[in-house]
C-alpha cells in the first residue's frame, strides 16, 4: 500500500463514519504512522508503507471512527502557535478560543509595564493561561480547575511551555480561593444537558463535565461562577467570558444582574460573538 492509497482508504472510512474532515484527519493520522510531517507526507505519495507503519494507521483509524478526537490519538494539540500535551478525559483546545486569548492581552497590555494578576477559571490543559503567561512574563497568572484529569495534563504543559510560571489550584469555580485579581478569565462548560447528551450519543468522547454548562440554557455554571469572580476581582477588575455566540445575550443580562458594567463583545474570524466581557462596579 502506498501513501496515496493511504490516505484515499482513509479519508473513505472517515467520510462513512461522518467526520467533519476526513482528508485532515486522515493525513494527520497518517504522518504520525510514518513519523513525518504533513507537508513531506504530500511530498511521498508513491512511496509504500511498511508492515509497522500500516497496523499504526489501522489502529489510529479505528480509534478516530470510533469517534476519539485527533488530538487525543496524537497527544497533542496546537493552539497560539505551541503544542499542547492533551489526551483522553480533556477537552481539546478550540481556535475559537484564541479570541479570548487576544481579548486578554489587549486588556492587559492597556494596564502598561506595570503587570498585573490574571486567573483563569475552568483552564483545563491550560490552554488560556499558559499562552498568557508565554506572551505576558511581567504578569502573575494562576489558574484552576475541579477536574484532576486536566490538573495532570495541566501540570505537563505548565512546565514544558512556560516553566511552571503558572500556579494551579484545585477548586470548584473558584471556591476557596482568596487572592484578588485584575482579570479573570474562563471557556466554562456551557451547553445545555441535551446537548451534552446528543454529542455523546453521537459518539463525542470528551468528558461531559466540560460540556455541560447545566440548565435549560446551559448557563447555570457562569451563573455559579460570576457572584464568585466579582468577589475576587479588584475594583474595576474584567472578568473575559467564552460562551455559544447564541447566548451572549443571557450572558449580557447576568453580568449586568451581577454589577459589571462597560459589557463589550468580542468576534470570531467568522464575525461570530465568541466572547464576553464586563469590569467590575
């Protein structure tokens, strides 16, 4: 079997299980068999693959039909520009998020040389505070995270992208946590309970407590955690809130309930309201 053949068996088996990108993955799963790049991977159609090589992909292929995200079966993925160690039991990284790592910086660098406190709530692998913290080393970060699933992965990529600069606390939306910070930030679970329920009947494997936001609007977490995070924000503090563009806004109207004030979305590349933001009264 060929690369070419490769690639067209798989990108078939993908297509027939309705993943969204059959060609992507395909390739992906691919280069890791061949321990190559994407880019040399196009450059070796013709070439064959060895015996070892082919049970890698077979194995990799079962496991993706199977509904296991890519990232999952290579052990990382990329987000603002770094690899990020994630696996079964986390939720992989979305490029929809940078849009709340673009949201921070341009917050933090209106505050000067001067630095300041940020924590991220709900950080999972760490993907928001450890791309903050790579960008922004005259800042103190912390982050944290009920699961100790993400606590593990977290720990991993601490260490190897920013040399543990970030602290990590276990706690549930910020409970028992008592530092003030500047900013607060969060991607918090935010569907509804039928919506976690269909994406794993449909064979979504990532873990349900980062899905399922809880209520009838999937909003119940943020109203949880926005009493808590105004306690813990300095006067004039911003919470940054990633959440479904459809329900900015409910979110609007609970950071209002809420005292926060000067409430300005934030888009997506696709023009979408990807995230939310509000300072503190």
């Amino acid at each position: 079997m060929t690369v070419q053949e490769a690639l067209f068996a798989g990108q078939q088996i993908l297509k027939k299980e309705g993943m969204d990108s059959p060609a992507l993955d395909a390739a992906l799963l691919l280069s890791q068999a061949r321990h190559t790049s994407r880019e040399r991977l196009y450059m070796d159609l013709g070439e064959s693959l060895t015996p070892g090589e082919i049970s890698h992909y077979h194995c990799s292929m079962r496991r993706r039909g199977s509904g296991e995200p890519v990232a999952w079966i290579l052990g990382f993925k990329e987000f603002w520009n770094r690899n990020f160690v994630v696996g079964p039991g986390v939720l992989c990284p979305r490029p929809d998020s940078e849009v709340l790592v673009e949201a921070a910086l341009e917050n933090m660098d209106s505050s000067g040389d001067s630095g300041g406190t940020l924590h991220d709530c709900c950080c999972g692998p760490g993907t928001l505070a450890i791309s903050l913290a790579c960008e922004r080393p005259h800042w103190v970060f912390s982050a944290s995270d009920i699961s100790e699933t993400a606590a593990g992965y977290f720990r991993k990529n601490n260490r190897a992208l920013c040399g543990g600069r970030v602290d990590f606390i276990a706690s549930d939306l910020m409970e028992g946590i008592s530092a003030h910070f500047d900013i607060v930030i969060s991607n918090p679970p935010y569907l509804t309970p039928a919506e976690t329920d269909t994406r794993v009947a449909h064979g979504w494997k990532e873990p349900a407590l980062a899905l399922n936001g809880g209520g009838d609007d999937g909003l119940d977490l943020i109203r949880r955690l926005l009493p808590r995070a105004r306690a813990r924000l300095v006067r004039m503090g911003l919470i940054l809130l990633e959440a479904n563009p459809l329900q900015m806004s409910s979110i609007r109207q609970i950071l209002s309930e809420n005292g926060f004030i000067k409430i300005r979305l934030h888009k997506d590349m696709a023009g979408r309201e990807r995230v939310i933001g509000g300072y503190k009264e």
